[in-house]
C-alpha cells in the first residue's frame, strides 16, 4: 500500500488488475502512535479498481476506490491519516 484514505487506496502489485475489477480487500491498520487494543483495526473493505499504470519494474500501481466501507472503518482511517500527518496532534 502506497496511499490511503477513508475514500480508497493505492497499491503497487506484480499482478495486472484492470480498471473496473471488484476487489474484496482485507488488511490490518496499525496506528503505532496509539496503545492497547485501540492500535489496530482489521478492515474488510470492498473497492473498484479505478487506475492502472504500468511501473518500471514490470509492477502496476492500481488506485482502488472504496465502494463499501463502515462508518468505523472510515473513521479509524481518517484518524491514521491524520495522526501520520500530523505527528504532534493528539490521536484518537
């Protein structure tokens, strides 16, 4: 994963995932500036695949819009991505 927020991803990947294709994505979200169970989160998202470009390296960064996505899942991460960006803020 490159890029993420409450509204969709990027990921870079060896496989060539066309525009249009229905992803069902799990991964887990760490946010190391928080404690105890509040630190991580497992994600169940679904996405559409909206951008592929061919790398250098033979890979594809694939941009991934989220088309079903909780309300918890949106929030916990807007607060990564704010918390990451905003490194001296207090973190929810």
């Amino acid at each position: 994963m490159v890029n993420l927020s409450d509204l969709g991803m990027a990921i870079i990947t060896n496989y060539d995932i066309p525009r249009g294709a229905q992803l069902y994505i799990k991964f887990n979200l760490i946010n190391m500036r928080l404690s105890g169970d509040d630190r991580w989160r497992f994600m169940k998202i679904t996405g559409e695949a909206v951008s592929n470009v061919k790398l250098q390296d033979e890979n594809h960064r694939i941009g991934i819009r989220f088309n079903k996505i909780s309300e918890d899942d949106k929030t916990a991460i807007s607060n990564f991505v704010l918390c990451n960006k905003f490194p001296h803020e207090q973190c929810k």
